[in-house]
C-alpha cells in the first residue's frame, strides 16, 4: 500500500514565510530558509514553496532562497510562483527544486503543461488549482470555479474540467487549494478533493484550512487523497498550539492511515 504525503507548504516574499486568509491580508512569519530546515529535521516528508512575490509582482522567482533550502534539506523539493516558461522551469530545477507547480500560468498557457512535461516528465510537473465555492450550475457543473492571481482573478472555468484537462496535459500532480478554505484552520474541502480524487489518475494533493490532525486523517479517508499540504498548524504563532511532525504522524498510524514511519 503507498503510504500518504504529508507535505510542508510555505507561501514566500523576500526570502520570508507569511501566512494569509483566504489569500488576503498576508503577515510574515520567519526566514523561509531557517522554518524550512526546522521542519526538514522534523521529518517533513516533503517541501513546497509558493515564491507570491514574483507571481503578483511578476519579479524573477527568488532563486537563493531556493538554493539555500535545496543545499540544506533532502526530501522531495517543490518550487511554485513565477514560473512563466521553460527557461523558468529549468532555473528552478538547476537550482535544486525537484518539482515545479504551475498554477496560473496554467490556465492562461495550457500548453506549458505538456512542455514542461515533455522536457523534465510528468513526475516535475504539479498543477496547482485555486478553486472557490459556487454551487452545481451549467456553468459550473463540479460547483467550483477556477481562480488565478492569488485568487484575485476569476476564470469561469469549472475545476473538475480543468483538473481533467490538466491530467491529459501531462500534469503529474494535482493540487487543490481551496480558497474558501484557506487559512481558516477548520479543515479541507472534501467536497472538490474527493470529486477530483475520482475523476483522475494522478495523485491528489489536498490543500488549504488544516488545523489539527483530524483535519488531515479526514482528507486521507474521506477524499482518496495521495498528500496532504500542512502550514500554518506547523509553526504559525497565531494557532493556540503547533503540532510536530511526529505528532502527526503518530496519530495517522493509529487510525490506521499508512504514512511514512518517524524515526526516533
């Protein structure tokens, strides 16, 4: 049985972590290098950074914070924000990156799916997915819509037709971010993960509003979800309590979820 994911994600600007809700109202949090390594030691099983100032400011992705990161962590590494080509792509990877997510760029450019895909394989590729609430419409049949620009943009495009079309392209992942959601600590959006979950092939990545670990034994159970995006409840000040890894992972094993052991 594959074990679940549990993965580490931390929106950056200037070399720093912050926080928002539901993608506004952003405050910084600590180094991005220092937080990662923290959670690094702590047995993350893997790392994504979303680099939000050189998506909304279309500056260049800060490439020595991923560096710093890269030399000093060494599980899965994945690097999100800016990426706007190619070129972009292979920075990042050169730089230490072991995945690139793509995420409105996407949407305005399908076909840097299937490019970046075809030049470093479907496993680099995650295809990050900012879906809102709409209720089951014509329009929007999942009853999601797509969102880009840190969910300032509204596509009219339905997510569940998205995230199909992103598998076909070429996608390796797919991660869904909820932006109601977001931010909020009262768990994920089971509803969209799980009808993703059962409309692809490709691994699911539930993101956004997890506030202890029920919230993501309940991705894991309810959803067919393959990962599940943890941050704020890891080492946010503003939560009563941070929860460690370990604690984490103690509790998914006695539910019997299958996660990579912490080793003591």
């Amino acid at each position: 049985m594959l074990t679940k994911r549990l993965l580490a994600c931390f929106d950056m600007r200037d070399g720093m972590v912050t926080k928002a809700l539901r993608f506004q109202d952003n405050f910084d949090i600590g180094s991005a290098a220092e937080i990662a390594c923290k959670i690094y030691e702590d047995q993350i099983d893997e790392i994504l950074f979303y680099d939000i100032t050189a998506s909304a400011e279309k500056k260049p992705i800060d490439l020595d914070t991923v560096r710093t990161v890269a030399e000093r962590v060494f599980v899965p590494f994945s690097v999100g924000g800016g990426i706007r080509n190619l070129d972009d792509m292979y920075r990042v990877l050169k730089a230490g990156a072991e995945k690139i997510s793509i995420d409105s760029m996407a949407v305005r450019n399908p076909q840097i799916i299937s490019d970046g895909a075809k030049a470093f394989g479907s496993q680099c590729m995650i295809l990050s997915m900012q879906v809102k609430r709409r209720g089951k419409s014509k329009k929007f049949p999942s009853g999601y819509e797509i969102a880009i620009d840190g969910a300032r943009t509204f596509t009219g495009m339905d997510a569940l037709e998205w995230a199909k079309r992103g598998a076909g392209l070429g996608a390796g992942e797919l991660c869904i971010n909820s932006i109601d959601c977001d931010g909020t600590h009262n768990g994920y959006d089971l509803e969209i993960t799980k009808l993703i979950s059962d409309h692809v092939s490709i691994p699911v990545i539930a993101s956004g509003g997890a506030g202890n670990p029920s919230h993501i034994a309940d991705a894991f159970t309810k959803t067919g979800a393959s990962a599940a995006i943890i941050s704020s409840m890891l080492y946010s000040p503003k939560l009563p309590r941070n929860y460690p890894v370990s604690e984490i992972k103690d509790y998914l094993t006695a539910r019997g979820i299958p996660v990579r052991p912490f080793l003591k």
